[in-house]
C-alpha cells in the first residue's frame, strides 16, 4: 500500500463531507484507508490522505463520494524533511 494526496478546493463558505469519503474508502475493494483530512482556510483549499494500492482506487473513492477535486498525487509522510 502506499500514501495518496487528493488535493481539493473548498470555498471560505463549503465544506467536505469527509463522512461519505469515510463511507466510500470502506465499501471500496480492495481496501482504501481514509487516513486524514488537512484544511488550509487562507488558501481555499482540503488535502485528503489515503492508503491504498493505486491512485486509480483513490479516484474512485472521491468520485463515489462526489468531492470534486484537483489532482491526486502520491504522498511521503516522514517526521524528517525528506
């Protein structure tokens, strides 16, 4: 498995409904792992943390949550600076 950033707009006055993300990423097979969402008020905008096996099983948990997004992009978590 390996990390997965969905990077998503949201609007001073929206919201994600990251409990229909929760929802999608169980039902889906093979296993994707919602692990996060981090929002960045100033800038508009909600990264949305997955484990999964390929970006394509992310896309089809956002798509079946109906969150449109930006782009999706493999991720490195590390304490460190990498």
């Amino acid at each position: 498995m390996s990390e997965f950033i969905v990077e998503v707009y949201v609007p001073r006055t929206g919201a994600i409904g990251t409990a229909a993300v929760r929802a999608a990423a169980e039902a889906h097979t093979p296993p994707v792992r919602y692990l996060r969402a981090i929002l960045v008020p100033e800038d508009e905008t909600c990264y949305l943390l997955f484990d999964a096996a390929s970006s394509e099983d992310v896309r089809a948990v956002v798509t079946r949550a109906a969150v449109p997004f930006e782009r999706i992009s493999s991720a490195i978590e590390s304490e460190e600076a990498v």
